[in-house]
C-alpha cells in the first residue's frame, strides 16, 4: 500500500504530524501522510494509516477531498460512535470525508478497495 501511494505521488511520513494531538494526519498541498510512532505503540497504526490513506485517495483527482462513495457495512453502535468523533472534533464540511475514512479503517478488505480506488482515481 505504501509503494502504490508513493508510486501515484504521496509522501508517507512515520513521524509526529505537524498538528500535534492527532494520531495521523493527511496533508493535500505537500500530499504527505503523516502517522504517529506512537500510533503503533497504541495498536492503532494500521487503522490510521488507512484513515490517512483514504484521505489521499479522496484527494484524487482534482485536489480536493471528495467522497469515494465506499457503501461500508457498519454495526450500529460502531456508526454511533463515528457520528460522535464527528460532532466532537470536526467541521461540519469535513465530516462526509471523515465518516468514510473511520468507516473504511475498519474493513477487512480496507487495503484492496484503496489499492482498486487509488488506481482508478489517481492517475
């Protein structure tokens, strides 16, 4: 995943992101993720790795981040607390991009919808 997004033109950091209280971070004008060491310690690097990976390819193809349209299986108390982060740490304007990401970090086949979304979206 990390030689397919580097191979489209992203930069993948294992270093603090630049906003310090947050465990990832996806920044478009560099197209650099960011993923915490820490994160890894905590037993959440993967998942935010693929938060993060989703927002680079939600950056495709115009340079800005728009919604790849995933219909993700959710058990409800799972959808319950995403709406939660939402509301508590997000804009309003964010918040469509930000559900698709929490939402696809915890699929079990998260890695080959982003490979297949990556390819068709990022040329």
């Amino acid at each position: 995943m990390v030689q397919s997004l580097q191979g489209h033109g992203f930069k993948v950091r294992l270093a603090p992101p630049p906003h310090q209280r947050s465990y990832g971070e996806f920044v478009l004008r560099t197209r650099t993720l960011w993923i915490a060491p820490l994160s890894f310690e905590l037993g959440i690097g993967m998942q935010v790795f693929l938060h993060e990976a989703t927002h680079a390819v939600q950056s495709c193809p115009h340079g800005v981040l728009t919604p790849v349209g995933w219909k993700l299986p959710l058990a409800p108390v799972v959808s319950q607390e995403i709406s939660g982060i939402l509301v508590n740490n997000y804009q309003h304007g964010n918040q469509v991009v930000e559900r698709e990401a929490f939402a696809l970090q915890g699929q079990a086949d998260a890695i080959p919808r982003l490979l297949k979304a990556l390819s068709q979206r990022c040329h």
